[in-house]
C-alpha cells in the first residue's frame, strides 16, 4: 500500500529528480549501477525534508510529494 508522507518536494527537486530516472544507466547485476542511483537521490531529498529513515526507498508521485510503501 502507497502512503502519502504529507511532504513536497521543491520544484526544482522535482525536475532534478525525473531528469536522473530518465539518464542512461549500466547495470551489471541488475542491482548496482554505473551512473548514478536515482533512487537514492531521491531518498536523500526527502531526508533532507525531515522525513525519517525508512527500509526500502521514498518516491515521488506526479504532484510532487514523497510517498513510501507500507
């Protein structure tokens, strides 16, 4: 179940973060990457909004708030 954290990111967050989800990226493993991991880019932002470390990965939805799956 997707829940709703209450908290946005900014817009240019927002776009910093769909621009890493759309670059290239080498997967030798199917886990690890070269490149860059956007989705601890993303993890990161929501922390950096005082959202508590969670097991798993923060998303984004299209209006730009953190969601974490329960």
């Amino acid at each position: 179940m997707i829940k709703k954290t209450g908290v946005f990111a900014t817009l240019k967050e927002a776009k910093n973060i769909r621009e890493a989800f759309n670059l290239p990226v080498i997967s030798f493993d199917g886990f690890s990457s070269i490149g860059g991991n956007s989705r601890e880019l993303l993890h990161s932002i929501a922390l950096s909004h005082g959202l508590p470390e969670i097991e798993g990965f923060y998303g984004l939805d299209r209006d730009n708030e953190f969601i974490k799956m329960e």
